[in-house]
C-alpha cells in the first residue's frame, strides 16, 4: 500500500537523495514525475506542496514534506525499525555527532560540489558552457573540504561513526555526478575518501536509484 | 562535570545562534572568546575543535562538536526537560527538519551575504556593493513572502509555539534590522509581528 509518494525526477540530486532513503528502508513508494521543462515545479498545482518551487516533496497519508535533508530524517526516524539503519544506534551524543556531518555536508560540501555538477554536467544537458575558472575555483574549494574528510576518515570508518548513516548517504547524489566528470581525481588522490566513496556508491540501495535513472 | 563551553565571537552570527538556545534552556555555561582578528579559528589549538576553521565550537565535558545547528539541536534535545521547549514531538518534529532545512539553504545564505555587505564590509574598511545588495534584496524577498503565508497559517515557522526553525533566523535579522533591509521585514504584515515577537525575547537580548 503505498502511502509514499515522491515528486521529483530520477536525475535531480535531491530527489536522488530522497530515493536513496527510501530503497534503504525498503519502503514501497510512487514517484510522481515533475516536468520540470514544462516549469510545473514552479506553478500549482506543485508550489502547494514546495512553495519554494524546488524538488523533491513527499507526501506520507497526511504529511507533506519538502527539503529532500528534512525527509531523508523524517524516513529515518518514522521508519527506524525498517530496512537499514541511517543513524547511528546509541546516545543523544552519538546522534549529534552525526548532525554535525549533516550539517557538514549541507552547508560546506554540497554548496561547492553542487555548482561543480552543474558546471560539469548539467550546463552540458542545457546546452550552455562550462565556464573553466569557476570549475577551477570550486575544486580548489572542494580540496579543502575533502582533506578534512580525508583527516575524519582515517579515524573513523564512516562519517558521523562506525556505520552507515545519513551523513554518508546525503553526499551520493553529487559524488555520483562528479565521479564521471574529471574532478573524480579530487576523491580518487585521497586514499580514505576513495575507499569511502566506493564503500557508499556500492550499495545495493544506491544501485537501484541509478537505476530509476536508466528506466 | 566538566561543564558546558561555548568557543566563538560575540560579534559571530553562529555563535549567537548557539548562545540564545542556551539562553532559552537555561543551561550555565562558559564562553572562551576566539579572537578573529587575530586568525585564532584557523590555527591550532582551535582548529582542532572545528577543521573547517569557523566559529563556534561546543563542548559538554569530554564531548565536542561544531556546526550551530547541530550545537542548538544537541542543546533542545539534550536539556529538554529544562527551560523553554524548543522541539515538537513525533511527526511534527518532521516541520521542525523542514524548517531547519529551509532556513540554513533558503534565508541564511542570502541573509549572510547581505549582512556582510551592509553590516561587515564597512567595519573593515571595505565598501559595500549596491548591485549585490539589491539582488540580494530580491531574492530575500521572495523567502520572506514564503515566510509571510506560512506565518499567516502558522503562529511561529514550524509550530504554535517557538522553536529552533524561529530561533536559527535571530541573529541575522538582528543585523538586518539595523539596515535599509529592516523595510523587507517591516512591509510584511505577518513578517513584521513575528520579528517583533522573536527579537524582544530576554534570550535574544542578551546576545546584543
């Protein structure tokens, strides 16, 4: 019975991160396709749902959610029995620790690691330029966080702990974009982030979002 | 005991978003001044508090994080039993996640860069750029008419009651106020009540 229902498209980050959630709960959902070229995401009946005329939102019976980290803790929380575990087991510390790297990667890795995809591999489906001096930038700035990663990662096997939580999971939409475009060298010079990546982009959850894309 | 410390600047919007939470719950705790001036956040010992160099940093006893928004949600969780409420409870604790969201992606980055052009440039001799002033303008005014139907619906941002996503918004609007960009807040009915409400709060007050 599926309750859950998605709007968004298979190719968008955010949606991404959402169905990732999603597949590693094992939860039944629809995806409800935004035409986003048709600019539905920007008009109603969609901006009732996100009045920020942004994908994805989530509908659960009732509840309608948008801001694809909002939903991936609401999966988390109401779904905690389900599926794989997304946050760390454990005390209130433990889980603010993993706050932290969510934070982490909403505020210093995605806002860098977004505008890279974009320059790399969206303008190119728009039809517009990459612009060399802003990939140049936006690497240099990306550097900098993944040696702090690099630096997290020797001493701790995940992000936010020893196991797989949404701190990791959050980073797969715009890794997966990067990692077939040059800046893949940026994880790839980093020992411990490129065992990471490899560990999170191998899971079976994640397999089945790239999926969706194919279909 | 160790205690509760709080590593920022006075000045520090992130910082003062951490102080009001724990103005709210009561909690005692000490501030270590990180004197910015001086580079102290980029070097060590702070940098090992917070590798990405900014401020604050937290610690209670031998724990220690960064990021303000993890601080504050350590704090509302960790001490809920003390002070004022700044959490809903089951499913609706899914609006405060929205909100928190929303706040850190759709008002922070364009409320930042407007602060600092208006309200930090000046401090350091720098001159503001009125181009950038004005789209940013533009673009706050659109979050803020979000905020104007939400506020219309809603008595606070996620809840009847206030909570963290009201909380998080304090310290830039705080700033704002004191600019031309008070006229965006001002001409928004809702808006306008609800930043009265927020910024006359003893918590708020204590960090000015």
């Amino acid at each position: 019975m599926a309750t859950i229902k998605v709007h968004g498209v298979p190719m968008s980050t955010a949606t991404m991160r959402v169905l990732a959630a999603l597949y590693e709960k094992d939860l039944q959902f629809e995806l409800i396709p935004v035409d986003m070229r048709a600019g539905a995401h920007k008009q109603e009946p969609y901006l009732s749902l996100n009045p920020f005329g942004q994908i994805p939102a989530l509908e659960d019976g009732d509840l309608s959610l948008f801001e694809s980290r909002a939903i991936t803790q609401y999966i988390a929380e109401e779904y905690s029995e389900k599926g794989e575990k997304l946050l760390c087991p454990g005390c209130k510390k433990v889980k603010a620790t993993t706050n932290v790297w969510i934070q982490v990667e909403g505020q210093q890795f995605d806002p860098n690691a977004s505008k890279l995809a974009f320059e790399r591999v969206f303008k190119g489906m728009f039809g517009m330029t990459t612009d060399p001096a802003a990939v140049q930038e936006l690497e240099g700035k990306l550097q900098k966080v993944l040696d702090i990663y690099e630096a997290r990662l020797s001493k701790s096997e995940f992000l936010a702990c020893d196991c797989f939580t949404l701190a990791d999971l959050h980073h797969l939409p715009a890794i997966h974009y990067l990692m077939g475009t040059d800046s893949k060298v940026l994880f790839d010079s980093r020992p411990k982030v490129s065992e990471w990546v490899k560990k999170i982009t191998a899971r079976p959850a994640w397999a089945k979002v790239i999926d969706l894309q194919k279909q | 005991m160790g205690g509760i410390k709080v590593f920022g600047h006075p000045a520090s919007t992130a910082t003062r978003r951490v102080l009001i939470a724990l103005y709210e719950k009561n909690v005692d705790f000490e501030f270590v001044h990180v004197e910015l001036k001086d580079g102290e956040h980029k070097k060590e010992p702070y940098i090992l508090r917070n590798p990405f160099g900014k401020v604050p940093a937290f610690e209670d006893g031998d724990f220690k994080i960064f990021e303000s928004r993890a601080i504050t949600q350590y704090i509302a969780h960790e001490f809920s039993d003390k002070g004022n409420n700044l959490l809903s409870t089951g499913k609706d604790m899914a609006i405060i996640a929205m909100g928190i969201e929303i706040e850190s992606h759709e008002f922070d980055p364009v409320g930042s860069k407007l602060v600092w052009e208006q309200v930090l440039k000046p401090l350091y001799g720098m001159t503001t750029d009125k181009t950038v002033v004005e789209e940013e303008e533009a673009k706050l005014a659109k979050v803020l008419d979000v905020y104007e139907h939400r506020l219309g619906e809603s008595k606070y941002l996620a809840a009847d009651h206030f909570t963290l996503v009201d909380l998080h918004t304090i310290p830039v609007i705080q700033y704002l106020l004191g600019t031309p960009t008070k006229k965006l807040f001002d001409e928004r009915t809702h808006v306008s009540a609800w930043v009265a409400d927020i910024t006359s709060r003893p918590s708020a007050q204590k960090v000015l």
